[in-house]
C-alpha cells in the first residue's frame, strides 16, 4: 500500500495535479492539508471518478484538511479529543478544521495541518503548543495495543534540525525552530512512535516546503516541515519513503510537495 500527505495550499486549485499526482503515483491514500475550502465547496465528483473515497473537514477559506483513500475509509473523526480551540480576541474560540482520522486498509490515517504559532509572543504560538501537546496525549493512547497500526501525518509546522532550514540563523527568534516547539515534535517518539521519513531519508538539507518569494525554489533555501510518525507496528511495514521533489516545478504548483510511504502488506 502507499500513503502520501501533502499540504495542496488550495485544493480546488490544484485539483488537477492533485488527481494527475494519484494517477502518476499510483497512491491508494493521500492526506491531504489546506485545502482551503468549505465541505460544501468540496470537489468530490473528481475523486470518486478516479475511485477513491473522500473526508474532509473545513469551515472557510483557510485551514481545511481531507483524506483520500481507495482502500476504504471508516470511522471518520473530524478533530481528537484533546484538540484546544481558537479565536481572535473578541471572538467564540472554536476547534479548527486541523485533524482528520480516517481507517484506510486497516491503517488509522491522520491528516494534521499544525498551527503555525506566527510569532513567538502571539497568543497563536501557545495555541500551537497546546495543540501538540493535545494531539500527542491522544495519540499515546493510540497505540496502547502494540499491534496498533497508526499515521501521523502532515505539515507540522516544526523545523526539528537545524540542518532542515537552508540556513537556521534566519530563524533565529522566530517560530518553528525554538526549543519547546522542537520538544513538542520529539515528544511523539517518547509516545510510542517513529517518524519514518527521517529513518529512510536522513540526508541533511532534505527539503519538503519552499516559499513562493525570493526564487527559493531555484536557489534551494527550503524547509523539512511534512513528516510522518508512525506506530511501532506500521513502522515495521514501511520499505521506503520518497519526497516528490519535482511537483514543486512548473505553474500552479504548491509550496510543499507529496512525502510518500511505501507499505508492505
């Protein structure tokens, strides 16, 4: 089976790489992050002609997550348990459309979409690490039963190495790289499980997000901030992890590219 994420940044406009990407790839799920629309606004039609089912969950224009799958989807959550709300000063805090669960051919398959944090005395970036701290506590119990077959996978907005940025130093006093941002990303492995695409592609300066501004993509000053934490289980059944690298090329693309899981069965 193979299992992708990828942060679209606009799925309706990029509908058509999306569903060329799933041909091309031969991808049986895909977790799909900022979709960028209502559930009402969804393009469903498309995916269930290419036969695979879709979840999604979105309230307006920002955020949104869905997953893909033609290997069946079952039990569909819309957030977990311990997911804090937010809101803007003045406003009814509300749960994010952030997490989508979904069982795809046996696998309990999240789509995560982290809150970025904006700055490091913005109220968004406590907001950020109560979300992982929320979504960590859940995931534990998770994989409470040993044979548990889970993935976590997303953009989490965590830049967990300095050699995961083109240069730190342009980081420094800002989010994704201080250090209770990378203790909330390490914080999974003390839960029970592995992020995979740093077992199987360790090389430094291995990029899945370039900005659109500066000719980052041609100059490389790119980020690794799409991963995927396993269970101990599913873990043992991943034989190879690849980064799409070449969907950041030509016009329309995303900012991110597809990370992709190869499972054996």
């Amino acid at each position: 089976m193979r299992i992708a994420t990828w942060n679209v940044n606009s799925l309706r406009t990029r509908l058509d790489r999306v569903l060329a990407f799933l041909e091309r790839s031969g991808t049986d799920v895909l977790a799909i992050q900022e979709t960028k629309c209502r559930d009402d606004q969804l393009p469903v039609a498309p995916f269930e002609a290419a036969g695979y089912e879709v979840a999604h969950t979105g309230y307006h224009q920002w955020n949104g997550v869905a997953i893909v799958s033609r290997v069946g989807l079952d039990d569909v959550a819309t957030s977990f348990a311990d997911q804090p709300a937010f809101g803007k000063p003045g406003q009814e805090p509300r749960v994010e459309a952030r997490a989508l669960g979904a069982t795809c051919g046996g696998v309990r398959v999240w789509s995560l979409y982290v809150p970025h944090g904006r700055a490091l005395d913005d109220p968004h970036y406590a907001y950020k690490l109560a979300w992982l701290d929320g979504l960590r506590t859940d995931a534990a119990g998770w994989v409470a039963d040993p044979a548990a077959q889970v993935a976590l996978l997303g953009d989490w907005n965590v830049i967990p190495r300095d050699t995961d940025v083109w240069d730190v130093t342009a980081f420094e006093g800002h989010t994704h790289v201080s250090a209770p941002e990378r203790a909330a990303f390490a914080a999974f492995e003390e839960a029970g499980y592995t992020e995979v695409t740093r077992e199987h592609l360790p090389a430094e300066h291995t990029y899945t997000y370039w900005d659109y501004q500066q000719l980052a993509f041609p100059r490389n000053k790119g980020l690794r901030i799409d991963f995927a934490y396993t269970s101990a289980a599913l873990r043992d059944r991943v034989t190879g992890v690849t980064i799409d690298r070449d969907e950041r090329r030509g016009k329309g693309a995303s900012d991110h590219v597809p990370v992709v899981l190869d499972l054996v069965e």
